[in-house]
C-alpha cells in the first residue's frame, strides 16, 4: 500500500513542477528573442569568410516557450483541484491534510509518532506504562508488538478479548492458569551489575546481599507467585543479561483465588 500523501506535500510537488517550466518557458523565450534579433548574419571562419544566420535557431526555443508556460498553468489549475480530506493525530491532535482517506499508517507533522490507520479509520491510542522503566508508551487495537521508546525493551500485550499475549516475546509463554510459581535464576549472564540492580528492584535486598547470592547459582529468588507476575520477573532478569527459570510448585486455593480477582 503507497504510503498516504500529505495535501501540502502533493501540491508543493505541483508548485516545484510549476515553477520549473514557468523558468524553462522564459529562458527559452528570452534566449529565442536574442538569437532573433542579435544573432542574424554572423561572420564565422577564417577572415570572417561564411555568413551563418543562427536566427534559425530561434524558432524551436520561441515554439517550446508558450508550451511550457501551458504546463506551468496547468499544474497549478490542478493543485487547485486537489481534494482535502481531514485527518487529526490520536497523539497531540494535530489535524492534517490528505488529497485521499488515508488507508495506511503515516507520521503525524507535529508529534512525528506513528499514526495506525486501519480500513482508512485514524485508530485511538492508548497509554502503556513500561514494566520495566515507567516510561509511558501508546498502543492501538493494531498494536502486535510494543518496544518502550526509553529502554527498547518489549513490553507484553494481552488481547481484552482473549486474555491471550498478543505476541510472546521472547521467554515468555501463555498466560492465565491457578498455579503458584518459583522463580529460580539459572545464571547471571554478562552484564552482571546490571543484573543486581534489576535484581535490587525484584527483591528487598541490599547490593552486596545480591552479590553473594550469585555466588551460587541456581538460586531460588520468589516462590508462591502467579504465572504472570514469574513471567514478567523472567522476562525482567533476561533483559539484564541473566537466565531465570520458572516452575510450578502448586495452585493457588480456592479462597486466595477470591481476593485476588
Ligand atoms: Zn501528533
Ligand atoms: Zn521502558
């Protein structure tokens, strides 16, 4: 799908071809009119031997003139004619131009964001805080994937629908069941600092706690937690280079199942 034209844009291209033959059409006029009138019977050659009559050259330079000042105009009746159709940004509202109902995704001239069109319908957006950093970020209804614009970091989505992850990202699996979890870290990975302060973050544990706990590895870091929140801690600690795992220890009763709802 050709992405959607902008109404200014297209007619800039109409004025840009304008204003291009507008300059051919005088050159030409101009330089015919010399060759005409300044240009008849020179002597070229030895001892000014021959006589040339460059006025002939006028004539194809004064036919070229009136037709390129006729394209000129007529690109400019048809910027003129160009059909406005109103487009605003979900964003920051800016409302933009279109010569067409714009059927695919274009960039709004204010915010410069992505704007998700879907069936030629601007789509709303709504605002996701990131998990990892709290970064606020927008998703549409077509919105698979989510990268928080701070930390590059995907952000898991679940259908309202379904309840089902729109995309698993990667370390993460299906959601929803009344099991209980442990989150056991299998190993620390290269960016080890950075995985104590994430780490620092999960538990309430001082830095050098965290340090000595890496010293022996696997090491069990929450137990009794749901499947979702084990998923998210996961996907938390492989993003700062450290494999976790999680495995299913029990289900959650009846009655814990009640108050957390
Ligand atoms: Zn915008
Ligand atoms: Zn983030």
């Amino acid at each position: 799908m050709p992405a959607p034209e902008k109404r200014n844009t297209v007619i800039e291209v109409h004025w840009e071809s304008a204003v291009t033959w507008a300059i051919v059409g005088l050159i030409s006029l101009i330089l015919g009119l010399i060759l005409y009138f300044y240009f008849g019977n020179i002597r070229v050659g030895i001892k000014n031997a021959t006589s040339f009559d460059f006025s002939s050259f006028a004539w194809p330079l004064l036919a070229l003139a009136p037709l390129a000042f006729m394209y000129a105009g007529y690109r400019v009746w048809a910027s003129r004619r160009e059909p406005s159709v109103l487009a605003s940004c979900p964003y920051c509202n800016y409302e933009m131009e279109f010569t067409t109902v714009p059927e695919d995704d274009f960039t709004c001239d204010s915010c410069h964001r992505r704007v998700p069109v879907l069936d030629g319908r601007v789509l709303e957006v709504h605002g996701v805080t990131c998990g990892y950093c709290g970064h606020v970020n927008y998703m549409s209804e077509k919105t698979l994937v989510l990268i928080c614009e701070d930390c590059d970091r995907e952000i898991p989505l679940l259908n309202p629908d379904t309840g089902e992850m729109r995309h698993l990202p990667r370390g993460f699996a299906r959601v929803d069941d009344d099991g209980v979890y442990e989150l056991v870290l299998v190993a620390e990975g290269k960016e080890k600092e950075a995985l104590i302060t994430s780490l620092q973050h999960m538990l309430a544990l001082n830095r050098n706690q965290l340090r000595s706990m890496l010293e022996s590895l696997p090491v069990t870091l929450l137990t009794g937690i749901p499947r979702r929140k084990a998923e998210m801690l996961k996907a938390q600690v492989e993003a700062s280079g450290g494999t976790a795992e999680f495995k299913l220890i029990g289900k959650q009763d009846q009655a814990a199942q009640q108050t957390s709802v």
